[in-house]
C-alpha cells in the first residue's frame, strides 16, 4: 500500500462572512467525497450570499485528472452545500465508471448498429 497524503479541505467565503459552524458542516460534508473515489488531491469549497440567496462552489482536485466543478444555489445555505455534494457524488460515481471500465464497454446505444 503507497502512503497517503492528507486531504486538503479549503473553505472560503465570497461576498459575505461566513459563521465558523457553516465552514464546519461545509467541510464535514465534503470530507464524505472521499468514499466515492480515493484519488482526491483537494476540494475547494466557496461560500457566496448574492441578492437571489446562497451560493456553494466545490471543486474536487482529482489525482492526475481534470478538476470536477459543481455548484448550487439556494435559499438556505445547508441546502446549497448539501445539494453541490449530491452532484459531485454523482460525477464521482460515473467518473470512477469510465475509468475503470474502459476496455468493456460494448456497444454504444445511441449509436445504430450495421446490419
């Protein structure tokens, strides 16, 4: 087994402060990633109040990969952070699919077939 490295959690605020309790779910909640694929460097996590309500932006660091981007917005602050980790779960699941099966994949059904 190779060693480790810590997961960095970064959570910053835009626009507005943020309570010390909001950064902590924040970052609970994206620490939750980490058991849909093992090979995040870091995630970002931005905390945004605008006129229309509350703002999350997570970006996941992937380990020699492009960086998955979600973000949400919402009335409530929880719901905004709660619905962006649903999203990048989501990638996360298919991102670790293609990955790992490239080679049998089969046909692809929205391509015709020859006959």
């Amino acid at each position: 087994m190779g060693r480790r490295c810590p997961l960095q959690i970064e959570v910053a605020a835009r626009h507005a402060s943020v309570a010390d309790d909001m950064k902590v779910y924040a970052e609970k909640k994206a620490q939750r990633l980490l058991k849909f694929y093992d090979k995040i460097q870091s995630i970002r996590v931005v905390l945004d109040k605008g006129g229309d309500g509350f703002r999350c932006e997570m970006i996941v660091d992937l380990e020699h990969m492009h960086d998955l981007v979600a973000h949400t917005a919402g009335d409530e602050m929880n719901a905004a952070i709660d619905a962006t980790v649903d999203r990048l779960e989501r990638q996360l699941i298919e991102h670790k699919d293609r990955t790992r099966n490239r080679k049998g994949r089969g046909p692809n059904p929205h391509q015709p077939t020859r006959t």
